[in-house]
C-alpha cells in the first residue's frame, strides 16, 4: 500500500523560500590594538618582589557571585576578598539563610562593601533587576562567577521531564541568563571584565557509580557555552572561563546514604580523596586577577587526577 505524501501548502512553500533569502549575524572579533579593549596590558605590580608577587594574582573591582554562601561559593568570595576585591554581590535562592555567612565576611572585611540579593537564577527579570541593584551598589561589575547548581541522581530511565528541565534550567540556562545580564553590564561600562563559570569533571565524563545523565549534560553544555561565550564577548575585553571541580567534602556529599559512593570516588582518584573547598580557590583567583589577561576560553580542571581514568 503506497501512502500519499501531502502536497504542501502555499504557507509552507513561501516559508521555505523565505529561508533562502536569509542572512545571519557574524560574530566580530577584537583587533588587539592599542585602541581595542584586547590589547596587550601594561604590568606595573611595584618596585619589589613582595608587590611583583601580590600584585600579579590581585583581583580588582567588583564581582557578582551566584550560589555564593554555598560551600565552594563561600570559599570563593573569600579567596577574593583576600586578594583586593572592593566589592562583592551575592546571588542566592535563599538570601535570608545566608545572613550568618555575610556576617562573618563583613566582619573579617569591614572596609569592602558585601551585599546579597534573593535570586532566582532561571528567572530571567528577577536576574537583571539583581544585576541592576548590584550596579547601584557597587558602581560597576568587574567579575562573574556562577556557582549556583543543583544535582539529581536519578537513573535515566526514571527521570521525569520536569526533573531534567529543572536541572537543565538552574544549571545551564541560570549561568547563561546571569552571564548574559552582567556581560551587557560590562559593555556599556567599556572595562571588559571575567566570567568564570563552574562546570564539573561530570562535563568531561561519566561519574560512577551514581546515574545523573541530567546533571552531567547541564556541565557539558556549560563547557560548550565557556567557549561561545568567549568567542562571542572577547571583543568587549570579557573573559569567559570555567572551573571543573572533581568530587569536593562538601555538604552536598555527606551522609551515612552515599557513603559507599565516597568510597568508589576515593578508590578511582590518583590522590586517594576527595578535594577541598579551598583547594578550588587557586583557579578561581587566577582566572579572576591582573595576570590571566590573556586567559579566554579555557577550562581547569581541579580533580586531584581523577580524569585521567
């Protein structure tokens, strides 16, 4: 039996035409001159070792921190903070639970301007209304990091629709719409900045032995953004990189319920353990400070060498 096939409609036909005329963007990119926000810097870091060194992993300016009074969002800002920035916004779903942590950073910090916004990252006008107060408060936007995320260990074929969209939604397109925000921000000021955003060694492979095929997605598609982005925005002088932590002691991966998982993580890492909190800051202030001008599109990767198996 032979099934027709539909002619098509005069709608559809004109349509199709209409795509044969189209034209699509270029993307532009810097010169590198002297008159471009890409050119070569001018170090000057002082007259003595101790200034040279301090100077070349200073970080300037202001940053917005999404996620940034969780674990490693906390160690983050207070890596930053230690190394000259004035100002810090934080982005956090939950801003009134993150009243003891602020505490704490406006006490060790007394003279830099620290302040949180109640933020949800996939809400695209909440996020720019946020990044707007940010501006008021601070004078200007320097910096980017997006450590918001949220995790689900569900075996694929169990997963709903709802629970991929959800992870997808804060993980991919939250860092996107922030970025997005403060990358305009950026622009207009004429200062370029740094966006650093965290992926996850869940980007570069399959983590084992816990099913999260939504989770791992949501960090490749970050890899894969990092590099558009940085392609895209160089010509603003904005930087666009991204850190991949491995497995970090922190609360997320507590609790007697994964304790056998801890163990296979362990197992599989060269180093035997499982990393730090702080031991992720070393990335984010290189990528956020004076020396990584030339720093564009990369990933580091902070694992303890578990990506190489």
């Amino acid at each position: 039996m032979t099934i027709p096939i539909p002619a098509l409609q005069p709608s559809a036909i004109a349509a199709r035409d209409e795509l044969s005329k189209r034209s699509i963007p270029h993307m532009v990119l810097s010169q590198g001159d002297a008159k471009s926000l890409t050119a070569p810097p001018t170090f000057d870091f002082g007259t003595n070792d101790t200034d040279c060194a301090l100077g070349r992993f200073r970080v300037d300016g202001n940053a917005v921190v999404t996620g940034g009074t969780g674990t490693l969002g906390l160690a983050a800002c207070t890596a930053l903070l230690e190394h000259g920035l004035s100002g810090l916004a934080i982005f956090d779903v939950n801003a009134a639970q993150s009243e003891p942590h602020l505490t704490k950073l406006r006490q060790r910090f007394p003279s830099r301007t620290i302040a949180c916004y109640q933020v949800d990252v996939t809400d695209d006008v909440a996020v720019q209304d946020a990044v707007d107060l940010a501006t008021e408060t601070l004078g200007s936007i320097n910096h980017l990091l997006c450590f918001s995320g949220i995790v689900g260990c569900v075996n694929a074929m169990d997963m709903s629709a709802a629970q991929w969209r959800r992870i997808m939604d804060v993980n991919t397109t939250g860092s996107f719409l922030c970025a997005q925000a403060v990358a305009r921000k950026m622009a207009r000021q004429g200062t370029g900045g740094s966006i650093v955003f965290t992926a996850s060694i869940s980007a570069h492979r399959v983590n084992y032995p816990q099913p999260q095929a939504a989770y791992n997605v949501s960090k490749a598609a970050l890899i894969t953004l990092k590099n558009c982005l940085a392609a895209e925005w160089a010509r603003y002088g904005i930087r666009t990189n991204s850190v991949s932590p491995g497995y970090m002691d922190t609360i997320l991966n507590e609790g007697p319920g994964i304790a056998e998982a801890r163990d296979v993580w362990a197992a599989r890492n060269p180093t035997g353990r499982m990393g730090t909190p702080d031991e992720l800051t070393g990335a984010i202030v290189m990528l956020s400070s004076t020396t990584s001008s030339y720093i564009n599109g990369t990933d580091i990767v902070v694992d303890g060498g578990a990506i190489v198996f």
